[in-house]
C-alpha cells in the first residue's frame, strides 16, 4: 500500500535496521487482502519477524491509516493491548485523556486510570472515535481496527503510531512480548453476529427496557456492566444484523453477563439461535486480547 513508498525511508533515516516485506506497491493486492485487522493477513509478517530476528512486525492498511502490531516472537498484538501500552507510554510525560473504543479489553481504561489519566470511552468506529479524540483534545485515541489519532498530529497514522511504538521498545529495552504481558489478560469473545432485518432501533430499546433496574449505557447499543466483566449487543451500520460481544476477568463471570444479556433478547429474530448455542461456553468459551 501508500506506506510502502514511505515507511521505510523513515525508518532508517532513525536509524533502524528493517526487513522488507511485500513493499512493491501493487493494486492488486497480489499477498493478500490489505486489511491489516484480519489474523489470517498477518501470517507472513509473523513468519518473517521471527525469522529476521525483528524487535517488532508492522503492517499498514492499503492507504496507511491502520497500523497492526506484531511481537519478535511472531505473535500479534490486539489493538486495544497496542493502546494500552501506547498509553502507558505516553502518560509517563504527560496526564490527559484518552479514548477507546467501546469493544476494547478493561485493560485500557484500567491502564490509563492506573497511570493517571483519564479514560473516555467512545462508541466503536473510526468516525465517532475520532470525533470523541478531538471534542476532548486526547492524547491519544484507539479503536479496535487499528486507527490510533494522536494529538500531536491531530488525526489518525498508521506509521507515526508504529514509530512511536518503535521509540516506546527503544527507551524500555524490554521486548515487546514482555509489554504485552505486563498487562492483565482477561476472558473476550470475538463478536458474535445474529442476523436481524427488523427495526434495530426498536430492538435496542426493548433490550434496554428489559434491563431496567441493572447498570447499563446506551451510547453504543446496549451495555450491560456488572463490575468485571460486560456484555453488549450493537446493530451493525452495514449489515441486516446485531453483533454481541462480551469480557469477563473469570470466565464465569462472562458467562453470566452473555447469559444475562442474551435471556432478554426476543425470541425471534436471533434470541432463540443465541441462547441455543452460547458460544461463549464450553471449551473455547473466550479468548484474551
């Protein structure tokens, strides 16, 4: 994509040593699709950083906008785990708000009160996330497709928020698995999408009604919390379907806001598949970000 013209001239002209990897700009997209939040993109980024010998694996996004994060040990990094040490970064020289997307892990706004600033959640998007960035003047802003907006540019980049993570390895000296671990890993789950064509609005503010008397926020569909651990169900803007999605700091406690969400969920459409296959118990019932 567009960074490849000029991503790596500015690497090392900072005097770091890089590895190339499909950086002939090509329309076609011959490798593989250039959306940088797909694991399955990743694939050959993860190979080739374990194999250079690489502190970290960058990949950009056809225009340069999102950036996705791979470890020296060929693992990718969530991209509210990349915020969050972003965060910590950036909040050991200066307080402030930042903002996040309303599907990020708790460990973003842990991280961010832990280290004196101030937590702004926003609805999930790269328009209202960065809406939220600059109504707030942030420092810095995330969302869960890689755009991270920076106040010192004043919107999002993909190669600005890789070479401040390339600064934030440099002046640490710890590798970036070790980072990564520093933070909590809690109990996620993918979204889990219910196909529904009716009127989204309606069905938001039927579920919202009938969890009246718990604690929930309607800024992006609807958010259950019950303290360590959270479920929502979100209708998609470009899709006849609803997404839900939830986290817990144990796996029973996720279980028991999914299951809490889902119980109130009509019948028909979605509620009855939902509650029949509960993907979020069993074996795989989550994953960590």
């Amino acid at each position: 994509g567009a960074s490849s013209l000029v991503a790596p001239g500015v690497f090392r002209s900072l005097g770091y040593r890089l590895t190339e990897l499909y950086c002939a700009p090509d329309g076609r997209f011959p490798h593989r699709s250039p959306n940088p939040a797909l694991p399955e993109n990743l694939a050959g980024l993860c190979r080739r950083a374990v194999a250079a010998g690489a502190a970290l694996g960058v990949a950009y996004d056809g225009d340069g906008d999102r950036v996705a994060i791979v470890d020296e040990t060929g693992r990718p990094l969530a991209s509210d785990r990349v915020l969050a040490l972003l965060a910590r970064h950036l909040l050991a020289r200066q307080k402030g708000v930042v903002v996040y997307d309303s599907k990020c892990s708790l460990v973003v706004p842990e991280e961010v009160a832990a280290r004196g600033g101030t937590p702004v959640m926003a609805r999930s998007g790269h328009g209202f996330v960065g809406r939220e960035f600059r109504d707030r003047g942030a420092l810095v802003a995330g969302e869960l497709s890689g755009h991270f907006f920076w106040r010192d540019l004043g919107f999002d980049d993909g190669l600005f928020s890789s070479l401040v993570l390339a600064e934030l390895l440099w002046e640490s000296g710890v590798p970036l698995s070790q980072l990564d671990r520093s933070l909590p890993r809690y109990l996620i789950t993918p979204d889990i999408r219910i196909p529904f064509a009716g009127d989204a609005d309606a069905l938001m503010e039927e579920v919202a009604a009938r969890l009246a008397g718990y604690p929930v926020s309607r800024l992006d569909g609807v958010r259950l919390d019950t303290g360590g651990a959270w479920a929502m169900i979100r209708p998609s803007i470009t899709e006849p379907l609803v997404t839900v999605r939830g986290e817990g700091k144990t796996a029973e406690r996720l279980a028991a806001v999914l299951d809490l969400l889902v119980s109130v969920l009509p019948e028909d459409p979605g509620g009855r598949a939902a509650r029949a296959t509960a993907p979020w118990r069993g074996g795989e019932s989550g994953a960590g970000t």
